[in-house]
C-alpha cells in the first residue's frame, strides 16, 4: 500500500496545556488539601494541651502534647531504634506481600484450575486472625525479626492478591480478542496487556497494604512481648506501659501514626505517578 | 455454514458467502442477525460449528499462509488506555516483533494516513470518540491487510463525524484496495460505502438478499445526495424490511 495518501487534517489542536499555578512549588488549589487538616490538627492539640493544664491532669493519665513533645525528643536516641527496626519489618513484609502476591496472582491468572485450587487457602490465611496464629509463628520460627516479618507478611498479602487477580482477569476482552487475532504470545498478553490492565488495581491493594503491614507489625510484636530482642515500637510501648512512663507510650503511638500516614502518602504519590496520564482516578477533571 | 453457541443460541445458519477479492461489502441486518457473530468466524476468533472457511486467493497460495492478514475495527475504539496512540497504532507490528523504530516510522504514518498527524503522544483518553476511531482504523491499517474486517465501526458516532470517516475509508480503501468486510444496520451507510449489500435476518441469522450497487467511485458528497443514491437506499431498506418481516 502506498502511504502517501494525505487526507484532511482534522481541525482539532492539541491544547497548550495550562501552566498550574504553584505556591511554593505545590499546586495552588492542593493547597486546601494539605492546610486545612494541619489546622484542625494544630486546634485540637492546642486545646487539648488547655484541657491537660485546666483540669490540672497528672501526666500518667493523660500528658499534654507539650510533654509528649518534650519526651519524644528527650527519649528519640531509644524511639528512632525502634521505629527504624519496625519500618525494617513493615518495608520487608510489605515487599515480599508486592512480590508474591502479584506472582502468585500472575499464577492465577494462567489457569482457572490453580486459582480455584489456591484461592481458598489465600482467603484461610486471610481470615484467620493473626493475634491467634502470631504466638504460634513466634514459637516455631527462631528469628524473631523473621517471626514478626512473617506475621505482617500474612495480614499485608491479600489485599494484593485479590485486587491483582481480579485487574489480570479484568482486562477488556475485545483487547483480548485483538492480541488473539494479531497471534501474540501468552507471555506478550501478559506484559502488554493483562499486567497494565491490572496496574491500577495492584496499586489500590499495595496502598491498603501498606497500612496493614505496619498493623502487623505492631500487633505480632505486642504479641511476642518483650523477647527483648527485636525491640520496635510496640514493644517500647509495653515497656512504658509497665514503668508507667504514659507520656513516652503516647511518643511511641505518635511515631506509629505518623508512619503509618507516610506510607500511606509516599504509595498514594507511587499511585499517582504510575497513572497520571490515563487513568481515571489520576485525571484531574474540567469543571 | 452455521454456528451455535454452547448455550444453544443459533446464532447463524445456512450461510454461505463469497467474498471477492478488493471487494468493499457490507452486512446488513437487523440487531442481533449474527453480523458480529459471522464477522468473528470470518476473523477465526471462533470457529464455525458447521461448514468451513476457505481463502481462495492466488497471493495466500504463494505466501503459503493458512490466512490473509486481517485488520479489525471494533465497534468500540478498543485501544489501551495505558498507551499513547502511536503506541497502541504499533501493537500489531510490536506482537509481530518488528523493531522499535520500524514500527514506529510505520504507526505514524498510518496515523497521518487517517488525518491524526501530530497526536503521535496523546493518550486515548484525550480523544474525541471520532479520533479515537480513526486511531482504531489506523491500528488495523497499519499491517497492511488484506482484509478488512470491521463492526459497526461508526455506530457510536455523530452523523457529521460519521460521514467524514465514510469518506476518509473510501479514500484510503481506493488507494489501496483490500477487501473490506463491513458491518453496519445504517441502510445509507452500507449504500453509500460498498459494492454489494448483504441482508441478512434474525432467528437463525441467514443470509437473505444481495444486493450490488453499481456505482463507480469515487463516491462523495453529490452521490449522497443524488436521486439513484436514494432510490439505492430505497431497495435496500425494502430488502431490509422483508429480512425482518420473514
Ligand atoms: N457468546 C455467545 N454465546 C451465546 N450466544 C451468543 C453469543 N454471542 C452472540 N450470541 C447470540 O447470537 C445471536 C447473534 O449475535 P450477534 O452479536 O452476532 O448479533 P449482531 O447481528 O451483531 O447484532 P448487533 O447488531 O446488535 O450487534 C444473538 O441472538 C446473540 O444472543
Ligand atoms: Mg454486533
């Protein structure tokens, strides 16, 4: 064919795209976003700290933000070893949950027969809560670390399991029938097509994951007490527990919160980064 | 040939079609007729539960392949929501393992061929529904085929974007004369397009009229709107009618 046919340039133009107006690098109307929260965070410490003083409560009951403050910096040498060896635990739990979960769900995706076969042990590990299954784990593998990774592995995987099995298996079936036609390979559908098609909702479970890996980790380290070994932040918050020192478990609540909204953040940007040209989720509408 | 479904559905019976070759033909039928049921089996996305396909054509025997090239249009754009229009225009050629810069080179000028020169890098989404089609139309031109297979390619679009893209297909189908397989319930539309209409009816689908429509092309605007134009579309919607009626 010769390919020298010119036909009428349609009349649509791309638009220039619109400059987004920044303040201080951040997109203007995300302002609201990010400031809007901060004051309601910073009114409701700001009045609890004026409860605390009014009331004249003894910290051990309930501190004022101030002394949390004082004790969070005062104690951070302890605090940041703990909250470093619980990161360690929730990033490597999370990972090999990304890992196995998108393998397994590739597994899935090739035969009807394995994911019939497999899946209902997925939903068993699922449903089985870990605060009756850690003690066990803790008791038969000797590494803690490696106990507590397993446990936050285990409530972390399902959500990326389930959401990447359904994404491979979602993918429009007039795509499927073109990759048919054009004679792609099982592997060529799998990169080209199944796994894009999936990428959206891989991401929905790895940023529920995310959350439920640093949960996990929390619960399987309560839960293995104070081996004394693997001392991240929930064990600190047992240790002041026992020695009353409330305002250093509050400290110790407060690196949890924090991380955990850090990891829900830092996979909500992965999210928008990987999507932002065309899925629906990430395109900011007209209007 | 005929084709039932495993539920039992006769969706097609008793047809039996010759396609020329470099033939523009359109199937036309009321829905649920078996079109897009027959356009699969032309396609080979399913086999036929009786009879059999046969391609014909001097040019498959020296190339030896069991099938001709085929190019499909949807009736809905199909195109990755993930990949930029050039990209999703190079797929054919990218599952061919053809190289990146050969099959680029080839998607953008198939691109330009249905008048999208410089949306190379614009994301489906970004498209009017007329562009995305044409993308569409790019994708299964960008092979080279030998046939064309399409199903209802236009039926989701406005009539003036419609009558552009009838247009811009006539154009490139003289330039370049693969066989065309059309599927369409728009009388005007299988009139104005093809060589020969094939009226098909429903419960079993079954092929009951054909009918040709001598007239030269190039086809265009004054054809539409001449008086053998209208006494065409005339025939066809009484052979269409009686297709429904039988
Ligand atoms: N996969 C399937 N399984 C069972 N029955 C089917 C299947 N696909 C189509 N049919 C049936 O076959 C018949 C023909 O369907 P087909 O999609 O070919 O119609 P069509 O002529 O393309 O209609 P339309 O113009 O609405 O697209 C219909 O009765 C439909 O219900
Ligand atoms: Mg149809």
């Amino acid at each position: 064919m010769s390919e020298t046919i010119a036909l009428p340039r349609l009349e649509e133009d791309v638009q220039p795209r619109l400059a987004v107006r920044r303040v201080l690098g951040v997109a203007r109307d995300a302002w609201p976003r990010i400031l809007m929260p901060l004051i309601i965070g910073i009114a409701s410490l700001g009045a609890w700290e004026i409860a605390v003083v009014v009331n004249d409560v003894p910290p051990w009951i309930v501190p004022a933000p101030s002394v949390i403050l004082a004790t969070l910096l005062r104690d951070w040498h302890t605090l940041s070893v703990s909250l470093w060896i619980t990161l360690q635990i929730t990033f490597a739990a999370l990972a090999v949950a990304a890992g196995l979960g998108l393998l397994l769900a590739i597994l899935f995706a090739q035969s009807k027969w394995i994911e019939l076969s497999l899946f209902p042990y997925a939903v068993i590990l699922q449903v089985t809560p870990i605060v009756a299954i850690a003690p066990l784990i803790i008791i038969w593998v000797n590494n803690v670390k490696l106990a507590l990774l397993i446990c936050a592995w285990i409530v972390a995987f399902f959500p990326i399991l389930s959401n990447t099995t359904l994404g491979l298996n979602s993918a429009d079936h007039n795509l499927r029938d073109l990759f048919r036609l054009y004679r792609a390979s099982r592997v060529q559908e799998l990169f080209l097509l199944r796994l894009p098609a999936a990428l959206p909702l891989f991401l929905a479970g790895l940023r529920i994951s995310g959350g439920l890996a640093l949960i996990g980790a929390i619960v399987a380290e309560f839960v293995a007490g104070t081996g004394g070994q693997a001392s991240g932040l929930a064990y600190r918050i047992l240790e002041s527990g026992y020695q009353l020192q409330i305002p250093r478990m509050f400290a110790a609540l407060f690196l949890i919160c924090v991380t955990g909204i850090v990891i829900f953040l830092v996979l909500g940007l992965i999210q928008h980064l990987l999507l932002r040209h065309w899925h629906e989720s990430a395109i900011r509408r007209e209007g | 040939m005929a084709k039932r479904f495993t539920d039992g559905t006769l969706a097609l019976s008793g047809v039996d079609l010759d396609v020329g070759q470099g033939e523009f033909l359109s199937l036309l039928g009321p829905s649920g007729c078996g079109k897009s049921t027959l356009l699969r089996i032309l396609s080979g996305l399913i086999e036929p539960s009786a009879g059999s396909l046969d391609w014909l054509t001097a040019a498959q025997q020296t190339r030896g392949a069991a099938q001709p090239k085929l190019g499909f249009v949807f009736q809905e754009p199909t195109l990755m929501p993930w990949a930029t229009a050039l990209a999703n225009v190079a797929l054919p050629l990218r599952l061919a393992g053809m190289s990146r810069s050969e099959r680029e080179d080839r998607a953008a000028s198939a691109l330009a061929r249905v008048g999208l020169a410089g949306f190379e890098t614009a994301y489906p989404r970004a498209l009017s529904g007329g562009m995305k089609m044409r993308v569409s139309i790019a994708r299964a031109l960008v092979t080279c085929p030998d046939i064309l297979l399409m199903d209802e390619p236009f039926a989701a679009l406005d009539e003036i974007t419609r009558f552009r893209l009838n247009n811009d297909l006539l154009s490139i189908w003289q330039e370049a004369r693969f066989t065309v397989v059309f599927v369409t319930h728009s009388v005007f539309e299988s009139v104005y397009l093809s060589e020969r209409v094939v009226v098909m009816a429903a419960r079993p689908g079954r092929v009951v009229r054909e009918i040709a429509i001598e007239i030269p092309y190039p086809r265009d605007e004054t054809f539409r709107t001449s008086a053998e134009y209208a006494s065409l579309c005339r025939t066809v919607s009484l052979g269409l009618g009686e297709a429904i009626a039988a």
